[in-house]
C-alpha cells in the first residue's frame, strides 16, 4: 500500500484541470463547442493516469478509492452545501469544490440527463455531481484493471 500513496496527490490534479477550464470558458465563450471533447479526453487521461501509478500487485478497488477520495471529499461538501445548507458557500471552498468536478461534468450531464428530467434545482445537480464521481471511479477502476491484464471476465495477458 505504500506505493499506492502515489494515487492520492494525482486525486488533486481536477482541482488544476477544473480551473483551467473555468477560465477558458470564462476568457473564451467559443470554447463551450470543445467542452464535451475536452471532457471526454479529460476522463480517458484520468483512467490512463491511474493506469501508469497504480500498482499491479495490489487489490484494484482500494487503489481506485484512494485516488478517487478527494474527489469523494469535494463531493461529501458539495452535497452539504447543496442539500443541508441549500446554497453554496461563497468563498474560496465553495468556489473549488464546484471547480474539482468541471471537467467531468459534462460527461455525466450528458449520461444522466434523460433520467434526471424530472429533478429540478440542487438535486439535479447534487446528482450530476455524485455522476461525475462515478465517472472519475470507474474511469481510474478500469485503468488500474487493465494494468492488472483484465477487465471483469476479459483477460489480456
């Protein structure tokens, strides 16, 4: 488990690609076309991320959590905000808890949105952020699983 810790500061790395994009499209309104491409590459280079730092030799599950965990932090705040409080806190915590799962965002919206029609307000969005996770972890499960050779049932080597 001690070369697994290597996953956890790589959790931090949306934090960076969240405000990049928070930027661009804030510099840049024409850059909205490319978000759903940029989002796309963003959760395939996460999975090959966890690809390279993960550890073969070690169960695949607890290495997905441990990279995914700020993540599961950003998200247990965001739904505090969201669901108890029913505004989000406007400051520096506020602001990057919301930034963390841009990147991601738009893959979820584009996956949950026929289910999430019904929903209305923070839950939609509550729930689009719980997806977004969803997507980093089984992204980073699915890189560190091809590491090991196989995939569920599929075996590579």
């Amino acid at each position: 488990m001690k070369n697994s810790l290597k996953l956890l500061p790589a959790g931090l790395i949306p934090f960076a690609l969240g405000y990049a994009f928070n930027y661009l499209i804030l510099r840049f309104p024409l850059f909205v076309r490319f978000i759903f491409p940029l989002s796309l590459l963003c959760t395939v280079l996460w999975g090959r991320l966890s690809y390279t730092l993960s550890n073969p030799r070690e169960s695949p599950f607890p290495q997905a959590l441990l990279m995914c965990s700020p993540g599961l932090l950003v998200l247990a705040l965001l739904l505090f905000q969201a669901l108890v409080l029913k505004r989000y806190w406007m400051n520096a915590i506020g602001s990057w808890s919301q930034l963390y799962f841009l990147p991601f965002l738009n893959i979820s919206s584009s996956l949950l949105s026929p289910p999430l029609s019904a929903l209305w307000g923070t839950a939609s969005l509550s729930a689009l952020y719980a997806g977004s996770w969803l997507a980093m972890f089984s992204s980073c499960l699915t890189g560190i699983l091809l590491k090991r050779g196989h995939t569920g049932l599929l075996r590579f080597r």
